[in-house]
C-alpha cells in the first residue's frame, strides 16, 4: 500500500470512524486547503466538521485509488443528512505525510437502479497496476475527445461494445443503455456537457476523471471508470449541482 494511501486511510479512520477531534492535529496540515461545499477552510474547520458528526454517522467504503500525492475515495456516508450519501472524495497528502488539501461530490443513494446495480458495488481491488499509465492515456484520451469534444462516433474506440457495466442509477448497462439515458436526460433539459476535466487519477484498471460542465445546472463530475484490455468495461458516478454560495474562496476544483 502506498504512503499516501495508507496516509489518508489511517486519517480517514479516525476522523471520521472514530469522531476522533484530536486527530485533525495528527493528520491535517496547518494550511489544509478545502473545496467541498459542506466546511470552510483550514483544521479547524475540519475540526469543528467532525465534532458535529452525528451519533450514527458512519462511512462505508468501497474503494481507493492512490496516485502520486493524491487519495480518491468511493463510498457511501449515512447520518450526513436524512438520506444516505453516496460520495467521492480526493484528498492531496503534502511531504510530510499530511492532509493538505480536499475536494468531494455528494449525491443521494438511490435504492432502485436502472441496471439493478448499486452506485457502489462491483470490483474494488487493484488487479493490473501495470496497465495505470495505458489506462490513464486511454481515459484521458476518451474525455477530451468524447466528454468534452462531444464526438461521441469515436465511442466504440474507447467503450467495450460488449461489457459496459453501468451504476449511474438511471442508466441501464450497455451502450445502448446509456444512449437511452442521455435522451431522457435532453428531454429534460439536461444535455451532458463537459467543459474542462481538472483530474485524471489513476490507479491499475481504476481511472477516475472529476470534471465542472453542466447538466441542466453548473455541476461537478466525478466519473470513476474500469479499464480492461484496453476498453472501459464499468462506470460509477456523481454529478453534484455547484452551489452558488461556499463556505471557502477555493471554489469546487
């Protein structure tokens, strides 16, 4: 397991598995820079995040994804609010093995799904490190010139034509799958527009991308893809509306 991986989950633990405030002084650096919508800036706000957790707030994970200085976590938090929150969060750990920075996106859980998986489950083990910077290129490659450049004729270049698990919760699996969502979604007004990717973290076959574009509204998108032999064969998401008012002036990204 990396530095950084076992960094920020041993801090993660803590904070907020054991609600433990004195942990922030352990893990978070002085200038601990924050993006997410729901604290302000710096550990003391992180302290005062965690001291009001309420008592059956827990975090249940699903996976991790280390990249150089950078953790991305994929679970669901329960007791944030009255709904289950299905969450990614990134943290950068600094040379001194700290929490320097963080960003994240929130949706609710949703109990029945088009494709009848949860936003959760499916492989979470990193199998094919080998492959991170093929993957990372493949991804890459697939947001600039289908998510953003909206060339969506390269499709097939990128996405398997016949394993495409899918767990945004009102896309089937399949291509096909995810054409008939994306109509629904025009018709609501919701055109899947991606205007800059500011992420590509990867690890083995896991590839997350978080990117600002809209979707009806301005919005944050996580998108976590599973590469094999060279195709993205899996997707979880979040697409989370940017709020129009923050409690920092780092914006979301």
């Amino acid at each position: 397991m990396s530095t950084a991986k076992n960094t920020v989950l041993t801090a993660a633990a803590e904070l907020f598995g054991e609600k433990d405030q004195a942990a922030v002084d352990r893990w978070a650096a002085a200038d601990y820079i924050q993006h997410s919508a729901l604290a302000a800036d710096g550990p003391e706000a992180l302290r005062a995040l965690v001291a009001g957790l309420p008592e059956d707030f827990r975090y249940e994970g699903a996976r991790v994804i280390a990249d150089g200085d950078l953790v991305a976590l994929h679970g669901t938090y329960y007791g944030f609010g009255p709904a289950p929150l299905v969450g990614f969060d990134i943290f950068r750990v600094d040379a001194d093995g700290k929490l320097a920075e963080h960003w994240d996106a929130l949706t609710p859980l949703v109990e029945e799904t088009a494709s009848g998986r949860s936003q959760t489950d499916g492989p979470a083990d990193v199998t094919d490190p080998e492959r991170t910077e093929a993957n990372r290129a493949l991804v890459a490659e697939f947001a600039h010139k289908v998510l953003v450049g909206a060339d969506y004729s390269v499709l097939t270049d990128y996405i398997s034509t016949e394993m495409y698990y899918q767990h945004n919760p009102e896309a089937a699996d399949g291509l096909d799958g995810f054409g008939a969502a994306a109509a629904k979604w025009a018709e609501q007004g919701k055109n899947l527009l991606y205007k800059t990717v500011h992420k590509v973290i990867a690890e083995g076959e896991f590839v997350l991308l978080q990117s600002e574009g809209e979707f009806g509204v301005p919005v944050a998108y996580y998108d976590l893809f599973r590469v094999q032999s060279g195709r993205i064969v899996e997707h979880w998401d979040v697409i989370a509306p940017v709020p129009a008012e923050l409690p920092h002036t780092n914006g979301l990204f």
